[in-house]
C-alpha cells in the first residue's frame, strides 16, 4: 500500500476516535431532551464541574479554600489525604446526582408547562451560575487529570503498521492516542449500558413513556418529577466521563465548558432525540474534519476543523432539518 493511503487511514482513525469524545458531549444533551424537551445549555458546563470536582476530590482540595482564607485569614488549600481515582469518581457521581435533585426542586419545578425557550433561558443562567460556582470552589488553576488511563501513541500499533508500505516508501507506522482507543471503548460501553437501561428496565421504559408523550405518562401514574431527577443524574454521569476523558486529555481548564459548542453539529447531524444519532453524528464529524483538514488545508489553508463542522451541520439543517435519525415534527396549522 502506498504512504499517502496509509496516512489517509491514519487521520480517518484518529477522527474517528475524535468522534466519540463529541458523541460523549452529545449524549448528555439528547438524554434531557427526550425526556423533558429542553436543550441543556449547561451540558459543557455540567462536564467542567464534574472533572474539576473529580481533581478537587482525588487531590486532597480544600472546597473553597480561597474564599476560606480570604475571611479567616488563613492558608489552608489542602488536607492531609487524597483519594484513588475509583473512589473520587464514585464521590463525584454522588455529588453529580445532588446537583440532579437541587436542579429538579429549585428550577425544574417550578416552570413546569413553561414555553421551551423559558426553559432554555433557565439551563443558560445554570450554565454561568456553575461556572462561577466552579471557580469559587475549587479554583480556576489548569488541573492535570490522571484516572489511571494510559496516554500517548501506541508503539505496538507503529511497529504493526509499519511494514505495512510498499517498499521503498517512507512511512514509520500509524500513529493512535492510547487515551482515545480507552475514550472509545468506555463511549461504546456506555451506550451499551444505556440502551439495555432504556429498553429492559422499569425506570427506561418509564423515561422512554415519558419521552413519548408526557401527558400520556402522567395518566398511568408516572412521575416526571421522578423521571426528571434520573434523567438529570444519568446525563451528569455522561458529563462526568466526558469531562475525564477530555480533562486527562487537554488538562481540566475552564475552557473545558466550551466541548459543549462541538457537540452542537453533531446533533445536527444525528438528531436532538437519537442515542445512536449522537454517536453516527460524532464519528461523521470526527472523521470528516480530519479528512477535510488532511485533505484542503494545502489548498485553502489552516484551520479549517474551527468551522467544517458548522458548515456541514448548516447543509443538514437545510435539507434535513431533524438530522439522520431524528423524529420529524409535523404541526398542525
């Protein structure tokens, strides 16, 4: 095979992989949307908090600590203890499904049968109040993650695939991030687990009733209240995982809140109430910004994977507004 396919397979690869980090960020946002019909503003925001909770905890952070020394006078930043990452993660899950039951009683409740844009003016306010929550709790220093997930290119992979070009070309093997073949499996493992949630259990099919018709649950006797605080508590655990994944990658940094921006093309592309539709919409857009980077940027320039995946999200809304796998709406006029 000749060095420049090789390469091509090499971008399309790591595309990919790409893809399903946007396809982690993207479930968060089709879970709350098919169970309540907001579009969660604060979802980038909700993966920035987890992961800075997740250091906070395996690191030993006095929770505001700057606001404790600046009223007490005192220099006090850490305990004397820190955590393994297993049990920091499980805090953290913990601490993500109180923030579910705070949202549900503090906000949630009280817009029930609110219009859809009160609803998502509300998730914009919680986006900057956690934000600054954040901040005030744990710091806006970059955080360095490490949940044990091993990092860097796969030397076994280069020598694998190394002797793969024909002879007399120069190719030294392909290159793959360890940390994005883990990003894969752990999104491929997820969404295994919530398709079994949603189609074998009692509280999936109650959120799929809901998601359906929320009229229609009421009448046999399911609580949205209930199904709310699950849904919530489910995308916080989504939010967590991207939040690790992207933060052991890239260092946890406030700019971590803006993966919710790349999510947005790829519910374009997948549908805003499609599981699957997340996960094909990633990949597509994974993949084809690298390709098209690989490809044109000799041509027209750098830069292009900044604005490719708005470009190619517009087409779609243009000829297919509901994405690949997204319900069509009909209203009656």
């Amino acid at each position: 095979m000749s060095a420049d396919f090789l390469y091509t397979i090499e971008v399309i690869l790591n595309g990919l992989m790409a893809g399903v980090l946007y396809s982690l960020v993207a479930l968060g946002f089709v879970l709350i949307f098919k169970a309540s019909g907001i579009f969660n503003y604060a979802q980038g925001v909700m993966a920035l908090f987890a992961a800075l909770t997740l250091v906070g905890l395996q690191e030993g952070r006095v929770p505001f600590a700057h606001l404790i020394n600046a009223v007490f006078g005192t220099k006090v930043h850490h305990f004397d203890w820190t955590l393994p990452a297993i049990a920091a993660i499980i805090f953290t899950i913990l601490v993500m499904v109180l923030f579910a039951v705070l949202v549900e009683k503090l906000i949630l409740k009280h817009l029930v049968n609110q219009e859809p844009i009160i609803l998502f003016m509300a998730t914009i306010g919680l986006a900057y109040f956690m934000e600054g929550f954040g901040d005030l709790m744990w710091g806006s220093d970059v955080k360095t993650l490490n949940v044990g997930i091993p990092q860097g290119g796969s030397l076994w992979f280069e020598d694998f695939t190394i002797g793969w070009a024909a002879e007399g070309e120069k190719f030294y093997g392909m290159y793959v991030d360890l940390l994005d073949v883990w990003a894969a499996i752990i999104a491929i493992s997820l969404v295994l687990f919530l398709t079994v949630f949603s189609q074998y259990t009692k509280s999936g099919r109650a959120l799929r009733a809901v998601a359906d018709d929320h009229q229609a649950a009421l009448s046999v006797g399911i609580s949205l209240r209930v199904i709310w605080v699950l849904v919530w508590s489910i995308s916080g655990f989504v939010a967590l995982v991207a939040g690790m994944m992207w933060g052991a990658k890239s260092g946890v940094q406030f700019s971590l809140s803006l993966i919710a921006l790349k999510a947005l093309p790829v519910l374009m592309l997948g549908g805003f109430t499609s599981i699957p539709g997340a996960i094909v919409g990633g990949l597509i857009i994974g993949a084809g910004e690298k390709l098209f980077e690989f490809f044109m940027a000799p041509i027209i320039g750098g830069a292009t994977e900044n604005w490719f995946a708005y470009v190619l999200a517009l087409l779609f809304l243009v000829f297919r507004p509901q994405g690949l796998f997204g319900e069509k709406i009909i209203e009656r006029v």
